[in-house]
C-alpha cells in the first residue's frame, strides 16, 4: 500500500541553519571553551586568538589565587613586575604592542598614593601587566627563592651570604627555611648548586610542609654518591621531586583571615645529622607549576602527576661559568622579594623571620609600605638584613680567590667565579633595556651555544627522554634569534 502526501498551501519550511564558515564563526562562550582546550596550539592562528589567550590566563589567575592578587600587584608589586616585563620588550615587544593597542592601555602609575585612589583593576590595566597575562601569571604561580638573611641559619661565619649565594665551608648547621603561598595543584621542586667536593651534601633534607597541619608534601634527600654523578664547578639543577597542594578543607576555608584560596607552604632545607658540610654553594631553589594536562585526581579526589616519577636526578651547564652574575637575576630578585612580601603581608606578628641573630640587624624594620596598621590588621615585617650583602662586597673576593687565601684563618676554596664587572653595577641603576637580553642569552661569554647534560636515575629514563625530545622540533630545544633560554627562565609556563 503507498500513502501519498500533500504539502498544505500557504506553508513552507524553514530555512535551514547557516553552519560557520569558520571556527571564529561561532558564538564566542563556546570558542572560549574550545580555545581553553587547546590554547597553545591556538594562540597563534590570529590576532583574535591571542587576544583570547591574553584574557585565558587573566582568567585563570583570578581562579587560582583569588580576586584579591590584583590588590597585590597594584599596591605592592606593579614597579617591579613592570621592570621584569618591560625587560623582554627585546623579544616580544610587537606581540606584546598589538594587546596593548588592542586594549588602549596607557602607561602605570608610579605614585602609590594615586594607586591607592583607584580600583585594583584600573591601576593593573596599563601597559606591561594586562598586555602580558600570561608572562604575569607563570610569575605568581612559580616561585624562584633566592636565599635571604632572615632565611637561613648556620654556625660559620657571617660572611656565608655573598652575592645571594649562599656558601656553605666547614659548618655543622644549616637550615633554610621560607613561607610561601601557592596556589592549589602539583608542583616540582629543584635546587641550584654549585659542587666543588659535595661534603655532608647527600644528608641534606629537601622538605615541603604545609603550614596549616605540619604535613609533610615532600621529603628528600640526595644521592650519596652526588659526588660522582656530576661535575665538580658546574652549575647544577637538582631535581626534589614533585609534591601536591591540595585546596583548603572547609574548616579552613571557615577560618581563613581573607577569602583567598592560596596554601601556606613551608620551603626547609636542613641538615639530619651532625655532619661536617662543606663545599657547595646554594644558589636557588625552584618551585614550578605543572600544567593542569600532567596531572588528574585519584579515586580518592586528590591530585596525583601523570607522568610518574622523575626521569633525572640532575642537569648541569657544560660551558656557563658558574659566577653571581649568571645565576642570580637582579631583576627576578627584587620582585619575588616584593611579592613574598605582599603575600604575606596580613599575617599574624608571629610570621617574622624563624632566625633572629644576635648582633644583627634583625631588630631593624623596613617601615615603609609595611608599617601600616589600620584596621586592627598587623601587617608582616620584613627585616632589611639584605644590607648584609651590599656590605660585604668589597670582600666577595675572600672566597673566590685561591687556595691561599683565607678568611678567619679558614681557606675557602674558589667554589663560584665572582663576576666583578656585573656587580660592580648593582649599585646602579640596571639597564632593563638590555639586562635580560644579557642574562638570558642563549650564548656563553665566548659566544657558543649554552650546552646542559643529564644523570638520569637509569637507562629507561634516559631512554625515555630521548623519545620525548625526538617527537619534538629540533628548534624547539634551542631558542631562535633574541629568544630567551627558556631553561634559565623558571617564570615560563608552558602549555
């Protein structure tokens, strides 16, 4: 049997939906959610991609560390994050122009009471922060830590703090330790060493605490053969590990001081025994993100990494003199010390340096932009012991000189070259023009390219590495003309 039907008079179908000619074609809530899956293979398709990945990271740095770190960074940090911005225009000043324009951004207010007339959001629209998201947000969500005064204690001399490098010679004690905020996720953390005979160095404790319940995150110690597996005066990363920052419970959600999801967490570095410590210099310590791809939750809802364990132990720089001048960056320096300040800068009293030394300045108080406190809110004090090491330049060369040469009738041996003509200048002002053009360059003082080595735990991860690094663009592992050496950077977050 056949049914035949008719089509009513009058009537007529709809026309059908127009599909998008394109993937920019499409409502802009959903691009936002498709560019979020993949932003770096995106960013660079077209101008609106980058605009897009620009307002991403603004986005992602509201979520993770709370609306209050725009306060921080108008307030406290903005000269010195600026300067730290402003100083890769070398590279990425077109890019870096074409959101400026975009956005209309004008220049930053230097003058902090005109700041504090306006809202965080208007002082941080200006040029070298809401042009550079991306570059702001790697810088708040990892950390370098520079070694401080106020951060560590041992029992040699006075003079073990030279350059913000800290020398450790024939010592029984030594224990650094410093408070910082992170936000919630898995984190790597890695030292920076300078080895000459690595004495008492493998009974050295690498520890990660969180503040609130004493748990500790990560507990490690070195190899005891460190010795052998890495050169004598070369610069070396030490891999410690990874570790997880879980989100705050809701008791301490309900008894948080400010609305803020960052984790107070204790950075320590200690000896575990009455060991004789010598020859090695601290140079930094490393806390970086992992990007939210290499890590997942457990049946049990906690963060665990996906790619396992490390694959090496350490790496080191074939060809870079391992002086002050190459290790510690001035202007990375001076904003992480702004910024730990301004992290913590409502606190309790009691959150003042764990090691007071007697003789010292550590009474001494910088009141300026931390003396402040209205509102019935004591603001954290950060003590000036920095001037310790201006103090004691014009004897950097007690321990760099050779074997002969002694300081309190100890010989101290030429452990790191002390760049003379670099910090001859720190009295000066820094040239950001040019500096991280400098310090970042993929070249050596002889002009050849910067070489690093590894000591893998063993031959599958060494295996392992080499497959990752052939499924990857040769161009990928050294940088392009004027880019800077992404391996030096620990304030790039790559995705």
């Amino acid at each position: 049997m056949e049914f035949s039907f008719k089509k009513r008079s009058g009537t007529f179908s709809p026309d059908p939906v127009p599909k998008p000619k394109s993937l920019l074609d499409l409502p802009p809530e959903i691009l936002l959610r498709i560019f979020k899956l993949v932003p770096r293979e995106l960013k660079l398709t077209c101008k609106r991609m980058y605009v897009f990945n620009n307002s991403y990271f603004y986005e992602k740095l509201i979520h993770e560390m709370g609306q209050s770190i725009l306060y921080n960074i108008a307030v406290y940090d903005l000269p010195s994050l600026v300067k730290y911005v402003q100083s890769f225009d070398y590279w990425r000043k077109i890019p870096r122009e074409l959101l400026a324009n975009y956005n209309h951004l004008g220049d930053h207010v230097l003058d902090r009471e005109v700041r504090k007339g306006k809202t965080p959001s208007e002082v941080v629209s200006c040029k070298y922060v809401a042009d550079s998201w991306q570059l702001v947000y790697s810088i708040y969500k990892n950390r370098r830590l520079f070694i401080e005064y106020s951060d560590y204690q041992v029992d040699e001399p006075d003079f073990s703090l030279r350059n913000g490098l800290l020398y450790i010679h024939n010592t029984y004690i030594v224990k650094y330790k410093k408070t910082i905020k992170l936000s919630p996720g898995v984190y790597s953390l890695s030292c920076g060493v300078v080895v000459k005979n690595a004495l008492g160095f493998s009974s050295t404790n690498f520890k990660v605490v969180r503040s609130s319940n004493d748990e500790v995150i990560l507990n490690y110690f070195p190899p005891t053969n460190m010795k052998d597996l890495i050169p004598q005066e070369h610069f070396t990363l030490l891999d410690a590990g990874l570790f997880t920052v879980e989100p705050k419970s809701e008791e301490e959600r309900e008894n948080q001081v400010i609305d803020s999801p960052l984790i107070d967490v204790d950075i320590i570095v200690e000896e575990t025994g009455l060991f004789l410590k010598s020859g090695f210099v601290i140079c930094f310590l490393d806390v970086n993100g992992c990007a939210e791809p290499d890590y997942t939750r457990n049946s049990k809802g906690r963060l665990i990494p996906i790619r396992g364990p490390p694959l090496w132990i350490a790496w080191w720089a074939d060809n870079m003199k391992p002086s002050p001048g190459m290790l510690v960056n001035k202007l990375l320096k001076d904003l992480y010390k702004s910024i730990n300040r301004s992290l913590s800068i409502i606190a309790p009293s009691t959150h003042t340096s764990p090691y007071q030394r007697i003789g010292s300045f550590a009474d001494i108080y910088n009141n300026d932009d931390t003396s402040d406190t209205s509102n019935g809110v004591v603001h954290h004090l950060e003590t000036i012991q920095d001037n310790q090491e201006s103090e004691g330049t014009e004897n950097s060369d007690l321990f760099v000189q050779s074997n002969g040469e002694k300081t309190n009738g100890k010989s101290i041996p030429p452990i790191v070259e002390e760049d003379n003509e670099f910090w001859s200048a720190l009295n000066s002002p820094v040239d950001v023009e040019t500096y991280n053009q400098k310090f970042y360059s993929p070249f050596n003082g002889n002009g050849e390219p910067l070489v690093r080595s590894f000591r893998f735990y063993d031959i599958i991860g060494k295996r392992e590495y080499e497959r990752r690094r052939s499924l990857t663009k040769e161009d990928h592992w050294f940088p392009k003309k004027n880019e800077p050496l992404k391996w030096k950077m620990n304030t790039w977050f790559q995705y």
